[in-house]
RNA sequence: GCGAGUGUAGCUCAGGGGUAGAGCAUCACCUUGCCAAGGUGAGGGUCGUGGGUUCAAAUCCCAUCACUCGCUCCA
C-alpha cells in the first residue's frame, strides 16, 4: 500500500507540474478540495467529455442533449429529497473523538426501547401459551404501554425540534435520554451541528427581496423537470434517454484524495426514461453498455469491478457502481441506478402539474420509470491519469510516459525540427499548419531532440513528427510512436491521414 | 470539528539564534544534432502570516492561516 501511496504521490506532482491540474487559489495559500485544470487538464478534460458525449448522445438516436441551468427553484431540491436527506445533525463525543449523526444516535436509543418491548411480548407469549393475543397484550399491558408512549414521545419532540431547527434541544434530547457513546462510554457531547451538504446563495440584489437558492448538487434534477419540455419539442417516444454534462456542488464534510472528491465538481448524466415494468431489462443494458464503454479505452478489464448496492437510496430499486482501482483502492466512478418513478412522480407532486407520458402503444398516461448512468467527469480524469502513468526503463535511464488513450491525448503530435536552423523551422510550421486545423499540434525546437521526445511523452502525446534534412529534399518526415518509441520514415502527404487513423474514434 | 504532521526558490529538500543554501527547473549565449539533465553566465526567496522574547529570529515562544493524514458524512 505504501507503494500505492508513493505511486498517487507522484501522479499528483506530475499533474501540476505538467499543467494539467492546480490547486484552487494557490495563490492565496490554497481552497480546499477545489481543483483548477491548467493547459493540458483542459484539453484532456474536453476529450473525455467529448468522448462521452459522443458515445451516449451522438451513437444513439434515442438520446438527446440538453444544458440546464446550475440554478433551480428552490422547490426542485424538495422534491428532490435534498433538502432533507442533505441537511445531518452531527454531534461529537468529546472523550472518544468519534463522531455520530444525533438522529441516528436517537433512533438506535428508541430501537433498543423497541427491542425491550419484543421480549416482553416475547415473554407474555410464552406464559400465556396458545391463548396469547399479540395484539390485546401490546395495548393494554402497562409496563409495553409505557414503552411504546416513551418511543413515540422522543420521536415527536426529535422531528419537532429537527423541524424547528432546534439543534440546542436535540442536543437536551440526547443528553436527557442518557445517550452513551459507544467506545467512551461517556456524556461528554459537543453541541449539536447542522451540516449542509448543498451550498446555498441568494438570487435578488437586495438582502431582504432575496431568495435562497442552492447550487445544484446533481445534475439530474434538471433533467427530470425538463422532461416534458424535451419529450414533446424532440418528439422523443418512450423508451429514450437525456443526457447532460455539467457541474454540480457538494458541501463535503471531508475532500481528500485529489480530484476524486470535490466540492465543485463535473457530471455526466443520463436519465433514460421507460415504462413502468421495463425499468430492469434496461438497467441491465446501461450496466453492460458503460461498462463496455470503460473498456472501449483500452483500460484493463482487472481495473473495473461492479460493486452492487446492498442498502437502497430512498428513491431506488436497483443500483450499482463501476469501481476502478485507483490508487488508492477500489473506488466509485460511475453510478448506474434505477431510479424508479420517484423522481417525475415527486415533481408531478410539488408542481402540482400533470408530469406524464401517454403511450400509444398501449392507449395509456403514466409516469415513466428512470434508470440513470452517472459518472465524475473529475473521476474519470483521474482513472484516465493514474492508468496512463507509467515510468518505465530505456538504457538504463527512466522514461516518464503518460499512455493516454490516444483520441484523450490533450496535444495529439508534436511537430518538431531537428535543429533550429537551415530552414528546418519553416518546414516544420509550415507542417504544423497543415495539421493544427484538425489536430491540437504543439511546435517546439528548444533543446535537444531527445529532450523534447521526453516532454512529450510526459503528456502523452502519442505521436512526434521531426522535420530533418531529408525532409526538405523528398518531403518526408519521421513519425515516432510514443508507446514503441519506433519511428518511420513516411511522406508528409500521409501524416493527416495516419494520425487521424491513431487519435479518431472511428477506428476502421 | 477533534487529533497528529507539514509549511525555506517553479520543484525536491538542507540549514535549528549572528550576511539565506544545494540539485533540478527557468532565461540568454556557445556547443551538439534522433531518445532528457554538455559549457559559460543570469534571474528568482522580507524562510506561510501576525505578534512576542533578544543587541540580533528562518531558527526560541504564542497565536493564526493553509495543506496532508486519521475519525464522523458520502445518491
């Protein structure tokens, strides 16, 4: 593991050195968990959103695209279940350092109330025998009665307080209840903290004419309250899908690990919309069809693993993940869920409007089941970095290759003259013209050959084109292949075609 | 938020009360010309920030900020 560490370590070196990511305000000593992308992390970032937009949008006539807004009324994250799956009252114990949700410490305390009242039962049922009524002993025995008003009574004044947002007698509540923590075994809590997972702005200039808004922290929802204006102007029939990139915005606890947890940070959606009943035979598809996707990079099939969902999210029936091992373990890269009609049938709720499809097919209005792939664009940026990062030996000395898909690549050929004299230059920009329309092409003829092959390579830049004497006498160049490091001699008329053959989806 | 660690040049780090250092990188010139680190020279830091102790603080003390790691959360 501690290779591992060492491994990640570098990788995240690499990536500021060679411009591909920053620290967010470095300048000014750093912003946690926020990540800038230099240079090449923007052109890597592009293609792989490119890639992606491609693959789900352009190769499948029943997807479409759409870009929603960062900003939503603020009824959407209600509807949502944001506003109150993303709002945990944290409280600490003192002498244990550890850390426990106050709503979950309270439910465990009634649990235990509740499994007092089962071996009551439990005991009744075995001295009454066969004349035992469950139900007449439950409400009438004074010793469960009590029990049972004692449970109901801390989760009314748990939800009123939560409701008022009272944290100071959640606080009471846990103290008045004797709640112990488990590895101190102590009283000695903190206060009670609300903490927000969305982050929340005012739109309006003036203070008091303002409204809360949040950021949004996914981009789904911006789907789902489109789909009747995207079903009917596309003339979409069921089953098809919308896909949306974009940033989103998590008020995380904790960020660590580089780029793979941050609080702003880029989605690639898709809700596909089916009808009721269907929603697992296309679960199953989106599971197989992404994670053929994943593999279409070239990347080890050993790197990915599902990971199915064993507790469900509020709104599922069905989920799962597509792991990759990054170099810190096994770790979430794409979600693929099936999402239910929870989604619509809760917008159709809070709006109050009818958010259904009809279906000619079987004569019939409902709300349609969604299965959704969603994957961090961030994370995905990652996966590609850490596989392509490699060092490896040649004579004796370390070369540094970044063996990045070649379409990812953010330069795709270096044109590069030999030296920077007898006319090598104008051949070689004359070169870089011809190609840079099609293909983001550097131009470098400082230091020695060798020397800039290794920049390259640091990049991952799949081909160097060098421009030497031979060149201006019969119009050929040497095209060096960053992963073989060979190099062929071929005519500058070739050089378009073969590298669009290397760097271009269509690989036929 | 708690605990631990770190903060000196673009990067990696040395220096632990007395004029701020090295290697690499950068820039210029020379040399070489197909797999990085040849020669000469140059630029670059009020040592994270603020305060204190001292004749004197990068160095000792206090505070503060940021980052890293662990714990709590994570569709």
């Amino acid at each position: 593991m501690a290779n591992y560490e060492e491994v990640f370590r570098k990788v995240v070196a690499h990536a500021k050195e060679y411009g591909f990511i920053f620290q967010s305000s470095e300048l000014y000593d750093g912003l946690g968990a926020v990540y800038d992308y230099g240079p090449n992390g923007v052109e890597l970032k592009n293609n792989i959103r490119d890639y992606w937009w491609k693959s789900m949008v352009n190769m499948n006539d029943n997807i479409v695209g759409l870009d929603s807004a960062i900003f939503m009324h603020p009824a959407t994250w209600k509807a949502s279940g944001h506003v109150d799956a993303f709002n945990d009252p944290l409280i600490d114990n003192k002498d244990s350092k550890k850390r426990y949700r106050a709503d979950v410490l309270i439910e465990e305390h009634v649990a235990r109330i509740e499994s007092k009242i089962e071996k009551e039962v439990k005991k009744a049922a075995k001295r009454f025998g066969d004349s035992f009524d469950e139900e007449q002993f439950v409400s009438t025995n004074p010793r469960v009665v009590g029990y049972k008003e004692k449970c109901t009574s801390i989760m009314q004044r748990f939800a009123q307080a939560m409701n008022d947002n009272d944290l100071v007698d959640v606080k009471a509540l846990i103290e008045e209840l004797g709640i112990v923590c488990p590895f101190s075994g102590t009283k000695n809590w903190t206060d009670v903290r609300q903490f927000n997972l969305m982050f929340k702005t005012q739109m309006g200039s003036t203070a008091d004419g303002a409204t809360d808004l949040y950021l949004r922290p996914e981009t789904a929802q911006g789907i789902f309250v489109n789909f009747l204006n995207v079903q009917k102007t596309a003339r979409m029939k069921l089953p098809f899908g919308i896909a949306q990139t974009g940033k989103a915005f998590r008020n995380e606890i904790v960020a660590r690990q580089f780029i793979f947890r941050m609080r702003e940070f880029e989605q690639m959606e898709m809700q596909f919309f089916v009808r009721p009943g269907q929603e697992m035979k296309w679960y199953e598809h989106w599971k197989e069809s992404r994670m053929q996707w994943h593999l279409s990079l070239g990347i080890d099939k050993e790197q990915f693993r599902f990971h199915d969902h064993d507790n469900l999210a509020h709104y599922a029936n069905a989920a799962c993940d597509i792991e990759f091992k990054f170099p810190f373990g096994f770790k979430e890269l794409e979600g693929i869920h099936s999402r239910t009609d929870f989604d619509l049938k809760s917008h159709q709720e809070h709006s109050g409007r009818k958010v259904q499809y009809f279906d000619p097919e079987i004569n019939e209005s409902y709300v349609p089941y969604v299965v959704e792939t969603s994957i961090g664009l961030d994370r995905m940026f990652l996966t590609i970095l850490s596989n392509s990062y490699q060092e490896e030996e040649v004579n004796g000395e370390n070369r540094l290759v970044l063996s990045i898909p070649p379409m990812l690549s953010p330069v795709k050929a270096a044109i590069l003259p030999l030296t920077k004299k007898d006319g090598l230059p104008e051949k070689a920009k004359e070169i870089l013209k011809s190609l840079q329309y099609d293909f983001n092409c550097q131009y470098e003829e400082k230091d020695s050959i060798g020397k800039r092959y290794r920049r390259q390579d640091a990049i991952g830049t799949p081909y160097c084109i060098t421009v030497d004497h031979q060149s201006l006498e019969n119009h050929t160049v040497t095209l060096r292949d960053r992963d073989t490091m060979q190099q062929e001699r071929i005519a500058i008329e070739q050089l378009h075609r073969l590298i669009s053959k290397k760097v271009g989806l269509n690989r036929d």
